[in-house]
C-alpha cells in the first residue's frame, strides 16, 4: 500500500468556507452543518486525503454536503499535521516517511474519538466519504460495520483484491467508487477487479456502483484543476453521484 504522485498534486480552490472548527471530545474537526431542518441522527464523516481539513478545496465540498442536507464532519486525523500546501508546486518531501508517521496506530484512535462523541450527541448513522488516504478509513469503518454507508473517490492504501473480497464478505454499507482514467493507486485493471468482485461482475447494482470520469486523474474530486471542462465535469458529476448515493442509502 502506497501513495502516488499525485496524491500530492493539485489546485487550491476559490471559495469563501461556510462551516467552521469545532473540537469533538478533544479532536479538531470542520463542520458543515445544513442551514434548514435535518435529520440529526445522520452524519456524514469526511475523510481527507493528505492535506487534511485545513485545505480549502476540504472545507468547500464539507459545506457543499451540507447543503444538501447532511451534517457533515471532517476529521484532522493528522493532528494537525498534514502535508503542506507548497507541494503543489513542486514543494520536496519524503511521503513514505510522512506515511510512517500517519499510519493506523497514529490515526484511526482519532476517528474512533470523533465517532464515540457524536454517538453520545445522538447520531446512530453514519455514512463516510473518503479520498486518497481517506478511502482507507471508508473500507475499515465499513469492514465493522461502524458505518451505514460508504462513498471513496480515487482511493489509496487498499490491497487488491484482498481489500475487495473483504469488503463483500464482512460490509453490509452500500459502496459507491469514484473513479477516473488516471489513477496509479486504483488503475483501471483494479477498477475491473472491483466490478467482478463487488458488482458481480457489473459496473452498477443495487448496493454497489463505479462512477467512471474519463480524462480526469487521481486527485480529480478534491484538488482537481476546475479550468479544465473535463475535470470540472468530473469534480461535479462525482459530487452528485455521492449525494444521490447519501440520499438514497443513509
């Protein structure tokens, strides 16, 4: 399991956040909360990808989710330490070394904070959409069914297909992939794995769906250059799939 160059690519994002931060028993999180009447039994947790929540590009889609109707939590599993804008244009780092201090041991025990907190607050479902390194806690938390239903876009860390024969055999949550033409973390022969193994061999079921963007590269949903018709395109078609996805199974 690894990242790939473009995980730490992208574009910052134009847009004046609506949310805000708030300490969820003692972790830092960027709330989206909708504006009318929802339902406060359901919440959707976002999972960031290296650049954690403090990126605006993070903080613009939390606050899209919650127009639409969900309170939605991003989580600073980093602990306020992700990688840096300044990668973006080329800024040096050593991932596998970032990695190796943001690993399971490190993380997870911050999400399960967040999640015992709001299960106090009264949320009895939860539904996680994940990217990049985020997708990875979207396949755990849905492997012990902590969550009722799960959205990854261009997902990294996951082993195929052992990752994919897990998540049939223990997950009862819905899956929705977001996926693209240029992904070295989740390439097109891991794409047709998933459809075997999850859709039975089709690209769309019932409780499981692949979303396919062509011409738009790992990175697309969140840091993706919206100048490019394509990649806005898929930015916005991956965004609606995943609301309709929340809509319809959470």
């Amino acid at each position: 399991m690894s990242l790939c160059s473009d995980c730490v690519k992208g574009v910052r994002h134009k847009g004046t956040p609506e949310g805000k931060f708030e300490f969820i028993r003692g972790v830092r999180c960027y709330v989206g909360t909708p504006s009318g009447e929802y339902n406060k039994e359901k919440a959707v947790l976002f999972l960031p990808d290296v650049f954690g929540i403090d990126l605006i590009n993070a903080q613009l889609l939390v606050d899209n989710f919650a127009r639409n109707g969900f309170k939605t939590i991003a989580i600073d599993y980093f602990n306020g330490n992700p990688l840096q804008e300044d990668a973006f244009a080329g800024g040096k780092y050593d991932i596998p070394a970032w990695l190796a201090k943001h690993g399971n041991d490190q993380t997870r025990p911050i999400v399960d904070k967040v999640i015992s907190a709001l299960k106090e607050q009264g949320v009895k479902d939860f539904g996680t959409t994940g990217y990049c390194f985020g997708a990875r806690y979207g396949f755990d938390l849905a492997f012990e069914n902590i969550s009722k239903v799960t959205v990854v876009s261009h997902p990294s860390l996951l082993e195929v297909p052992e990752d994919l024969q897990k998540y049939k055999k223990l997950s009862q949550a819905p899956l929705l992939i977001n996926s693209c033409t240029v992904d070295e973390t989740f390439p097109r022969d891991s794409q047709a794995e998933a459809d075997r193994i999850l859709g039975n061999g089709e690209q769309f079921t019932e409780t499981y769906r692949r979303e396919y963007f062509e011409g738009c590269t790992h990175g697309f949903t969140l840091r993706g250059d919206l100048s490019q018709p394509e990649v806005k395109a898929g930015r916005e078609g991956s965004f609606k799939a995943s609301v309709l996805f929340f809509k319809k199974y959470l």
